[in-house]
C-alpha cells in the first residue's frame, strides 16, 4: 500500500525519527506553512470552549464532549 502524498517530506521524517506515530507526522507535515515558525494564532485561553471542542476533534482526542475548557486546553497542549 503506497502512503499519500507528503508536502513537507524531510519534517516528516524528522517527526517520525522523534517518535510521532505516522499519521500524527503527516499531519502536521501537510500543514500549511508546515515547517515554518513564528505562527500568529490565539492562545487557547482566549478562544472559546467550543472552538477548543473543534480543534480536540481535529487532533482526535478522545472525551473531548466531556472536558470543561481548562481541561479541553490541557488536552490539546499535551497533544
């Protein structure tokens, strides 16, 4: 089985070489701008719950419906 087109190859391999399973790899490697830094999103405190909901159910975590927003917040940083 061939694996999907990876655009940012050298970040993946560097994530998998530190452990990053596979598909967690791919997805931060297919990000736009993917490899780059200095990004300018808000910080969690300041969006709302439900925008945290949203990004856990991007990144799969799991009982993310149940999770108050200071544990949604913990969740995604340890993601």
């Amino acid at each position: 089985m061939e694996r999907p087109r990876i655009k940012n190859e050298e970040q993946y391999e560097a994530l998998r070489d530190k452990g990053y399973s596979k598909e967690k790899s791919a997805r931060i490697a297919n990000t736009k701008n993917s490899g780059k830094k200095g990004g300018h999103s808000e910080k969690y405190e300041e969006r709302t719950k439900e925008e945290l909901y949203q990004q856990a159910q991007k990144v799969g975590i799991e009982g993310r419906s149940t999770m108050s927003k200071d544990e949604l917040i913990k969740a995604l940083r340890n993601n």
